[in-house]
C-alpha cells in the first residue's frame, strides 16, 4: 500500500535489532518542523547504544507458531558410575531432569504524528518515527534481558538467574575477577562463548587500577588496559551493565526466544478527526538461562 495511505494495516517483520512520547506536528520544531524543508540537509539521526543482542553470542530461539509458552526440559544433574568388584552387582543410577519455561512477554510503544506533518516532511516522518521506535524496541528488550526484575509483565533478566559473588575490598579487583573465572571453569562451564560485559564506569577502573600495589606496579600492569580482553576472555561494554558490576557468562547460554515477528500498526482513522496518524510497534519474547552457574555476577566495591 501507498505509504501513510489507505485502510489500516499491519506489517510484520520489524527486526531486532531494527520513543516517541508524544505527537509529532508541523508546528512544533523539536516534535517534527525540523522535518519540513526549508533547505534542510540529511537527518542526522540520534546516537544510541548498540544492541547486546547483536554483540554478545546469545542463543536466539524462536516459538514454533500457535504455541504459548515453551518448556525446555534439561538434565539438572547425570548418572555416576562406581568400580567394582568381579562378581559384584553394578550399582544404579539415575538422571534427574528439570525444565525452564519461557513465556511470552509483550511489549509495545506507540507515537503518533499529523497528516500535514507526513505530507510536508522530507525525509518522511513516518520512516523516521518507524526506525526510531524499532531502536526504542531493541533498548527496552536489551535491558529487560538484563536487568528485569520479572514482576508484572515483564522477562526475568538473567542477571537474577545466575550466581552472585562479591569483591572483599576494593583493593581487591583483580581477585574478585579472578574468582569469577574460577566461578564458571569449576562449575564446567565451557569458555568459547565468555563474554566480560562490563559499564563504562568498570571499564574505566580495569583501564587505569593496577593488578598489584601501586606501589610496586609499573606501566603495562593495568587490569585490562585493552577493553579488548581481560584474562583472555573478550570484554563488552555497554551501558545496559549496572555500574559497580563485571558480568562473566557463556552467552550462548542464555536463550532469547521470540514469538513471531515485530507487529507494526499503522492506524490512520482512530484519531482522524484531529489529522493524527498513530503507530505501535509490538513484540513478543521471553529470555532464561541454561545454566544459573553459567553466569556470575561480580559486585565491585564502589
């Protein structure tokens, strides 16, 4: 269909990664007149965190259509064997298994901007308000995978899922941090997929804090004086990581399911009385982890 023309519709396949609070018109500059032109340039768009989703090797999974919630079945603990002796009965042993579940969690932003605002804007605001609400969309669920705290409506993030240490002091660091890999190698966690995800607050103190006394340390004995590796393992940094937190995981433990596609509603006749245009942008998904011992998270002293 003509953009921003015709019936109401629907159109799905909105990705992630691809808000708006309040209607986008004409008369206001910030809310949309910039858009007119009046020898205006490109859109210089808005400066946004990139995905973790894109930068971290989570497991994404998608819901076979027509069901609601998934249970994964996973082995909790496995059979053991024993020596014996040569006439000796093989003593038994048993698997025991559990579940996750995932359901699907909705979530959902909505803007709104006016026909003379679609028919005068260059570029078009529609395309605009689209790409920022699929950014918005990518941020909410980024964080929730994170940091959700699983009440209501929304995901548990797995930063409640798995294991919690703390740094004695904070002279300490290197030790905290030492103990975190220790954390996952004992719990036979593989290392292939370990990511550090850190804030730029921790990022800055691994930068500039050495691994021993100031005293007795010289230039190149920072804790990580490359973001680009701590231990050996690559380190992450983003802002959807709480301050005052290192992260140590095997990232394709944690699964991202999704339930369809991005719903994106253009709907032209609800509000047509005053001219406006409404747009909502809708998706579907859930996240757990495999393992609670596939993550730690490591609390810094501040």
């Amino acid at each position: 269909r003509s953009r921003g023309l015709g019936d109401v519709y629907k159109r799905q396949g909105v990705k992630i990664p691809l808000s708006l609070a309040k209607a986008q018109t004409v008369g206001s500059a910030p809310a949309g007149g910039f858009l007119v032109p009046d020898g205006a340039g490109p859109l210089i768009d808005r400066l946004t965190e990139t995905s973790l989703i894109s930068r971290l090797p989570i497991t994404r999974l998608a819901a076979p259509a027509g069901v609601g919630s998934v249970n994964l079945p996973r082995v909790a603990s496995g059979t053991s064997g024993a020596w014996i002796g040569e006439t000796a009965t093989v003593p038994e042993s048993s698997l025991q298994l559990g579940m996750i579940s995932l359901t699907p969690r909705l979530a959902g932003l909505r803007a709104s901007f006016s026909r003379m605002l679609l028919a005068t804007s260059s570029p078009s605001i529609e395309s605009v308000v689209v790409r920022d609400l699929g950014q918005s969309l990518t941020a909410l669920v980024d964080n929730a995978l994170l940091n959700s705290d699983g009440v209501g409506n929304s995901p548990l993030g797995v930063l409640s899922q798995g294991q919690s240490i703390l740094e004695s002091s904070y002279a300490n660091l290197w030790n905290a941090l030492a103990a975190g890999v220790k954390t996952l190698e004992a719990a036979n966690v593989s290392m292939a997929n370990a990511r550090w995800l850190v804030s730029p607050a921790t990022a800055l103190r691994l930068r500039t804090e050495f691994k021993a006394d100031p005293a007795d340390a010289v230039q190149g004995q920072f804790i990580a004086p490359e973001s680009a590796g701590l231990m050996g393992i690559p380190v992450v940094v983003s802002n959807y990581c709480p301050d005052a937190t290192a992260v140590l995981a095997d990232w394709s433990d944690v699964i991202l399911m999704q339930w369809g596609s991005g719903d994106l509603l253009i709907d032209q006749y609800s509000a047509a009385e005053t001219g406006m245009i409404k747009v909502v942008l809708y998706l579907m998904v859930d996240c757990a982890i495999r393992h609670s011992a596939s993550l730690v998270k490591i609390g810094l002293s501040s």
